[in-house]
C-alpha cells in the first residue's frame, strides 16, 4: 500500500501533529482515487473527527452493521476512545481473519483499540506484520513506553533511524520514546518537537504541550507553565494538556482551587483520560485504608 501513504502523507503527518481541521482540509483536496484509496481518505477524515472528539458523529456515520473492516475497527476506536467497551468483540473477530492485516491502517485502528483495553501483546503481535510502516512503528514505540520498556522503544526507533529518520511521524516516535528514557534525552526531545513545529509551519495543542511535557521533566516549571498556557490558548479543552497543568501547578505550588479547577475541567471533557483513572485510583485506595485504619 506504499501508494496510498505517498497520496495521504501530508494528511496522515498533520493528523499525528495534532492539526486536525488542518488534516481534513487537506484530504478534501485528494480527488480522482480509487476504491482503495477513498477508503483510505474516509479512514483519515473519520480519525480526524475522533482527534476532535466527534465521537457521535463517527458513530452516526459509520452504522454498526457495516461490513468494512476498516470502518467497523474506526467504529470501535470511537467508542474506546470516550473509555467505553467495543461492540461484541469485533476487533477480536476481525483480527483473527489474516485477509484484513494486509491493510497496515486497519492493523493501527485495530492495535489502538486492543491497546486501549490492556490486550498489548495482541496489538503488538499484529502490528508486527507491518515493521516497515511507520504508523505500525509508532504505535508499537508508544505500546512499548506505556508498558514500560522504553528500551526496547529506544532500540526500536534507533533500527527505524537508517530508513526513515526524517519522517515527521517517526521523529515524533523518537521524541516520545526520548521523555521516556529520561535524562539528556528530555533536551533531545524538546528540541525534536520544536524543529517539527517549526518544520510544518503548524501550532498545535499537541505540539506545544509536548515541548512543556519535556521542560517539566528538566525542572523548569515557568517555562513549562507558559507553554501549557500556550497549548490551551489553542485548545482550552485538550485532555493531555489539562492533566500537565494539574502536575505543573503542583510542582510550583500553586493554591488547590487552581488544581481543582484542571481536574474539573478534565473530567468534563474527558473522564475516562488515564490521569482521572489514577486519581480516582489512588482515591479509592485512600479512601480504602482510611477506613481501615478508622475500624483499629
């Protein structure tokens, strides 16, 4: 399918960096494609639409009867994405047919969606199948960082270095995988996100609270404050960068009504964001040795 990342690589890069209407006016431009490749636009404009959080729309569109491998994994990547279980199985299903892994972007939606549920071998055993794809590398970086091998991460994108380092997408991977090892690398990866910025002459909430995700692992919580400001003055209501400003307020001590204030608004926008899973978490483990500790 090495035509179709050549046709939508611009799309498919503004859609990593977080630039979705951006990404969506581009693949209105993409006229005269065949089935294959209108299948593969609607893949990106509904992914699009998930990245906005128009998860009613995406399901509205795309009917639970539909027989479209792609569509049908989009569908459930709609309902994962709100923190919601998939329909009946249906990844699980579509996966165990080895007809529908020869498309790289069903194997990412499909991944994400299993990845999302803690099935992570499974997601990375099919993302396997397509080592030379970048969104199938990416993903199978990201996996190996939430499960904590960012070494094998590192190792990952070091091989994916000698055949794609200048691919936004994968040097969005390297920077990632950079946060997670830590050390000099929090430098390397700030600097990666800046040059990406600058490189494709977009600003995004993505972009922006990455480089503040980096300045807060180096201790420089003013400039990791302004930035955070920055993302949310892009986007007032983006998950990830209402979570960062939750740990940045804490790092400088700043009064709890304005923590409380980030966590209320998080959990309006998106209560199933890992960060309100933990805080919930640790609440109820609290709240469980608390009692406890009452009945002694």
């Amino acid at each position: 399918m090495s035509e179709l990342v050549d046709t939508f690589y611009t799309a498919r890069n503004l859609l990593y960096l977080g630039a979705f209407p951006q990404a969506l006016n581009n693949l209105t431009t993409l006229t005269h494609l065949d089935s294959d490749q209108e299948l593969e636009k609607q893949g990106l404009q509904y992914r699009a639409y998930i990245g906005q959080k128009k998860y009613a729309q995406v399901l509205n569109e795309i009917p639970e009867t539909t027989t479209t491998p792609l569509l049908q994994a989009i569908r459930q990547l709609a309902l994962s994405s709100q923190g919601k279980n998939q329909e009946n199985g249906v990844v699980e299903k579509l996966v165990a047919n080895p007809s529908n892994l020869s498309n790289p972007t069903f194997v990412v939606v499909a991944a994400q969606v299993l990845s999302a549920e803690g099935k992570h071998e499974d997601a990375l055993r099919i993302l396997a199948t397509h080592s030379r794809n970048l969104e199938c590398v990416a993903l199978t970086a990201a996996i190996f960082v939430d499960i904590g091998r960012a070494d094998l991460a590192a190792k990952l994108m070091a091989r994916v270095r000698a055949w794609s380092e200048d691919a936004p997408l994968a040097q969005l991977a390297e920077a990632w995988t950079a946060l997670h090892v830590g050390g000099a690398k929090y430098t390397d990866a700030y600097y990666i996100f800046d040059e990406l910025a600058q490189a494709s002459s977009v600003s995004t909430a993505r972009l922006i609270n990455a480089r503040a995700v980096a300045k807060l692992h180096l201790a420089q919580y003013e400039e990791a404050q302004e930035l955070l400001q920055e993302a949310l003055l892009k986007d007032p209501n983006d998950p990830d960068t209402l979570a960062n400003s939750v740990v940045c307020a804490s790092f400088m001590g700043a009064p709890v009504e304005t923590r409380e204030r980030y966590v209320t608004q998080l959990r309006e926008v998106d209560p199933a964001h890992p960060f309100i899973r933990d805080l919930d978490a640790k609440g109820a483990e609290f709240d469980t040795l608390a009692a406890k500790y009452n009945t002694l």
